[in-house]
C-alpha cells in the first residue's frame, strides 16, 4: 500500500516495519481522508496517518507537535486520546494503535437524533470544558494561535458560497445570502486551548450504545475562540446538542456571547464542509451538511422558523 504526497511515495508497510520491527503486517488498508490527513490501518489495529501540508517542514513541524502535544493533555482530559507508538515526522506520518469505538459521522442518520446526541453532546460539554480550562502556558509551545477575524471569515464563507451556490436547495439560499450580507459578531474573547476541529467525524463513540469513547485528530490543536469547537457541535449535532453542551460546560458570564459565536462559526464552516464533500466525492461529508441547512439556513416555509414577533430570534441567530 503506498502513500503518494506529491513529492514521493511511501510505503506504508516498509515505514511500520522500519518502526516496529518485530510487529506482523497481515494486512494495510485505507482508513479515510479529511482535510488534512490521510490514514491507514494495519491488521485493523494500527492507525497510520500521514499529514497532507505540502510543506516538509511545516508538514514535520505539525506530526512533532502533536505527538508533544497529545502526550501533555492525555492525563487532563475525560476522554481517551491516541498514544503515539511511532512517528516520522519527514514523512508527514504519526502511528498509534485504534482506540475503541467508530467516528459518530459514520453511524446512521438516525443516530445522530437529538435523543441520541443529547448525552454524547453532554459528555463533550464537559470535555471541552476541561480542555478549555487547561493552562495555555502548558501547551503555548506546541500549538499556535488560530485568531483569524470574523470579517475575514465571514468574507470566505462568501467565496465559498460562490463555487457552491447551484448545489444549495434553492428554500436555504435565501437564509445563506442573508447571513453573508449581515455583520459578523464581534471578535472579543478570551482564547483558551481546544481541539480546533471537533466535528463528528473526530468523535469516536461506541456503536451499540452511543457512549463517547475518545477524540482523535489533534493536528488543528490551538489557542482558539472558546465558541468554535461549539460552532462544530451545533453544525453537525444540532440546536439540542448545543444546548446540551453549553449546559454541561461551566457556568460563564458571556455564555450568550459563546453561543453567537457558536452559530457564526457553524455558519461559515457548514459551507466549507460542503464544498469539502463536493470536491472530493465525499458523501457523508455532503449528507451532514445539506441536513445541517435545515437548522443552520431554515427556509421562509419552515414551520420550526421564528415568526419575526417582537423579541423572536433573527433567522441567523442560534
């Protein structure tokens, strides 16, 4: 099984055995493809993945610190995160033995219901919780700062509407259009350390009962808006889930203000995951975002649609 990254192959066989010289290969098999990563499983046990930066030395850069990284945050955190058994940091790859469970993007529709995800949306609440309360003098070594504006992001939310405006249901664009022209919120906050990229498929949760079993992919670690990984939450689970979660949080004095965040991001990042799942054939990608329209961009005919009464919530809002 050979990895291409543009520059050169790899095989992923030669680097594990080169790594654990001792460990039989019965098997290699493609595991899936995100954004930035690109993963395999060996004997169904061994994750090996590799980092897709084009840069090698950003691409080195990124499997170092997260290998630091997951090793400082495993004993703060509720939930498992992957222990590295190897990495090659020129090579862009980072090994760990699976984790229990399945990513959540990976179960049926109907198990993602706000019956099912109210409890996992609990157990992250508390998880980011103590993720966002974790000292940023622990971990400012080995993340960078993720402070773009919300101008900028709102401004490629935009662009991203453009390639993609033709494969949004026609009842959505009227919400979609009417966001992209509306101000961002503010982009006062106080930063903290997150995950960075807490969507669903990073979520790993047991498949019979639904229990969270773990987080994976930490590449996107950052001291970050405390409302993005909340923001993930709501565009993939929902406004129950967000709710859910933020009641299991803490109890802050700009919770309102997290929550608007929240939204603004889900947003924008609803958008980028659609084109995302267009570009690449990604249905599963392509299928959480056209339902997340429905809640994220409701249509003028939808009966869950606030009235527009004095004191009712603006169509964009959470």
């Amino acid at each position: 099984m050979v990895f291409r990254d543009g520059e050169s192959a790899v095989d992923v066989r030669e680097i594990v055995t080169g790594q654990l010289p001792g460990y039989r290969i019965d098997s290699v098999a493609l595991l899936g493809e995100g954004q930035d990563n690109l993963a395999y499983t060996v004997n169904g046990e061994l994750i090996v993945r590799f980092a897709k930066e084009p840069d090698p030395e950003s691409r080195a850069a990124r499997v170092i610190g997260e290998s630091g990284l997951l090793a400082a945050v495993a004993d703060i955190l509720p939930l498992p995160v992957p222990e590295p058994c190897f990495s090659v940091p020129e090579q862009g790859c980072l090994a760990y033995f699976a984790l229990p469970g399945r990513p959540l993007i990976d179960l049926p529709p109907a198990r993602r219901s706000a019956a099912h995800t109210r409890p996992i949306a609990a157990v992250l609440g508390k998880f980011l919780a103590a993720l966002h309360g974790a000292p940023v003098d622990r971990v400012v070594a080995l993340v960078d700062a993720d402070d773009q504006p919300n101008r900028l992001w709102l401004d490629e939310a935009g662009q991203t509407y453009d390639t993609l405006a033709g494969e949004v249901p026609p009842a959505h664009r009227p919400a979609v259009e009417a966001f992209l022209g509306a101000e961002p919120p503010g982009d006062s906050y106080d930063p903290v350390f997150s995950h960075n990229d807490l969507g669903i498929e990073h979520v790993l949760v047991d498949s019979v009962s639904g229990t969270v079993t773990g987080v994976i992919d930490w590449s996107d670690a950052a001291i970050v808006d405390p409302a993005y990984d909340f923001g993930l939450l709501y565009r993939d689970l929902g406004p129950a889930a967000l709710d859910t979660a933020l009641d299991h949080y803490r109890t802050v004095p700009d919770a309102q203000a997290i929550r608007t965040r929240a939204a603004f991001y889900a947003r924008c990042s609803v958008l980028e995951d659609m084109a995302y799942g267009l570009e690449h054939g990604l249905e599963k990608y392509l299928d959480k975002s056209l339902a997340a329209l429905t809640w994220l961009y409701p249509s003028p005919a939808d009966p869950s649609r606030p009235s527009g009464k004095a004191g009712a919530r603006r169509p964009w809002a959470p």
